[in-house]
C-alpha cells in the first residue's frame, strides 16, 4: 500500500455526542462566529485522541466481535480516518489473518499509529495511507473485505458521496460499517451540588450548535437526514443492520477515567466558555479544580456512561 504525505480529521461523539472536540483524527481547519472555532488541530489533539480511544476499548471491542460474526475472514481491512491508530491495533487483534491499512489526512497522527503497531506486535500487516478521504482510496492497490470509518464520515462534506465512493472500493460480498450516532456521553448526576442541575444537558446543546456549524463550514458540505441504513443503501449495499454498544464504567471512576472526563470538560470550558451563563462556567470551575472536592477528579459519583452506533451493509457479490 502507498504512502502518502498530507493533511485530514476523527472521533466525535453524538446521538450525537459530536465530541469533536476531543475524539478521532481528521479535519479541517473551520471557524465560525460567536467565539466557537470549528477547526481542529489532529496533531496537538493526539494524546487525547487516544485517551478516549482506549478508555472506550471495551466499547470497541464489543463492535468489533459483533462485526467478526458477518466478516470471517477479511484479507484486508481500511480504517477510514483512523486517527491515532487504537482501533485500528482492536482490528489486527480481532481478525490476526488480515492486513489492516490506517487511512488519515493527519500523517502525525499516523506515525503514532505505526509506532502503536510496532510496539503491540503487528506491523508485519500493518500500514498506512495519508490524504483526504474519500480521493486517496485511489491509492489502494486491491478492494477492501471490510472498511471501517468509526465517527470520520461526519467531517466529510458531501457524506452521501463518500459512501459511494467507500462502496466502490469494496470487494464483492465486502462490508462497510460505520460508527454514527449514538446517544451523548454522561460523566455525572443530573444535580452535582453546584450550581442548576443539568449542566451536561446544557453542554449538549452547545456541542449540538458547533457540530451544525462545523458541518457546515466543511469543503461542498450537503445536508442530508441522517438516516445511515437509507444512505448506505443509497450507496449500492445489501443487507444494512445497525446495532449499539454501551460504554459502562460506574462511579467511582477510575483515575485513568478521570483524567480523560478532566480533559473533556477542560476542552468544553475553552470552547464554550463565553457562551455559558455564569453559573454553569462557575460550576465548570469547580469541577476543573483538581483541588476542589468537588471536583471530577476527587467527588465520589463521577462515571462513564455512553453509548454508539454501528451501522453496516454488504457489496452485493
């Protein structure tokens, strides 16, 4: 497989949690008004980016053996806007007889990926491809038995024509799945003692504006309703099955946990932070102090709990 020099995007969050703001690799730079960047830096969000990555493993792995049962025995498998590389090491581990390709506009990024591969032992079958989807799958030098794309598709503009493009590159009876939509991440109670219960709820719709916005600022952006069975049909494909994998890890946190909700939040508090009423960014204060007892770090009742969407369809052989 070619290598390539270039620039991308990633994981987001949604039902949608569009965490973007902290969770994939992929992008472009966009900005809007109201003080609300919408452009992202993939190199600088790496850490991050695998983080979460790992943090959801289980969430992942849980897809993955879900995927295992329709796919048997990829010989290639296409992460499609891989980030960091995390899910794309769950793939070599879950189907060891493939050769699995990291597919990133981020070259950063994919260098950790092949770092990643290095070091767990499976860089015999591993590479990597930079440049923008969908175009650089021009790149690859035979069709794929199963492309993945966990929460990428969304940073393209004209998402009904990727998935076109995605299918054409598949192998007869090959699968596309993508991981959209989902239901938003829940770190906390509704009522943490600080401030109007429900801030997360509050949080939600602020993230809810910056995805419209960043889908919007995107190169040919097209809305379409994002009914991902109907789109993936729209693209070719049989047999669409769709099916959610809850992420549960209950309070008392872990201190990895923790760190990755910090972060979060931190993230959020940059973000938004000029859009929220005083009390709610008071209270984001409080639970970004990593000396205050009410703080995620050190309150007793902070958790994760989150849930995503897999979505798949086969190339008719």
């Amino acid at each position: 497989m070619a290598h390539h020099p270039h620039e991308h995007r990633h994981e987001g969050e949604s039902g949608h949690d569009h965490r973007d703001t902290g969770e994939h690799g992929h992008g472009r730079g966009h900005r809007h008004g109201h003080g609300h960047h919408t452009d992202i830096d993939w190199a600088e969000m790496a850490p991050h980016l695998e983080a979460q990555a790992e943090l959801f493993t289980p969430l992942y792995e849980r897809a993955l053996a879900w995927l295992g049962k329709e796919v048997t025995e990829p010989g290639l498998i296409v992460d499609l806007g891989s980030g960091p590389g995390v899910v794309s090491g769950l793939f070599a581990e879950t189907f060891p007889g493939a050769r699995v390709l990291a597919v990133d506009g981020s070259e950063p990024l994919l260098k950790r990926a092949g770092e990643r591969a290095a070091r767990l032992g499976y860089a015999d079958r591993f590479g990597t491809l930079a440049g923008e989807l969908p175009g650089v799958l021009d790149e690859l030098d035979y069709p794929a038995d199963l492309l993945w794309a966990g929460r990428s598709l969304h940073h393209l503009g004209d998402q009904r024509a990727a998935l076109t493009a995605f299918a054409e590159r598949l192998a007869p009876g090959g699968t596309l799945a993508i991981m959209e939509g989902g239901l938003p991440s829940r770190f906390l109670p509704r009522d943490i003692g600080l401030g109007r219960p429900g801030l997360e709820s509050r949080l939600d719709a602020l993230q809810e504006e910056w995805f419209a916005q960043m889908r919007a600022d995107l190169p040919g952006s097209v809305e379409v309703a994002e009914d991902w069975p109907a789109l993936l049909g729209s693209a070719g494909l049989k047999h669409t099955r769709s099916r959610s994998f809850l992420l549960d890890l209950p309070a008392p946190a872990s201190d990895r946990a923790r760190t990755y909700i910090a972060d979060w939040l931190g993230r959020l508090r940059e973000i938004y932070g000029d859009a929220l009423d005083p009390e709610d960014r008071a209270a984001l204060d409080r639970l970004l102090d990593p000396a205050d007892p009410a703080g995620v770090r050190r309150r007793s009742d902070v958790f994760v709990l989150a849930a995503h969407t897999v979505h798949t369809a086969v190339k008719p052989a």
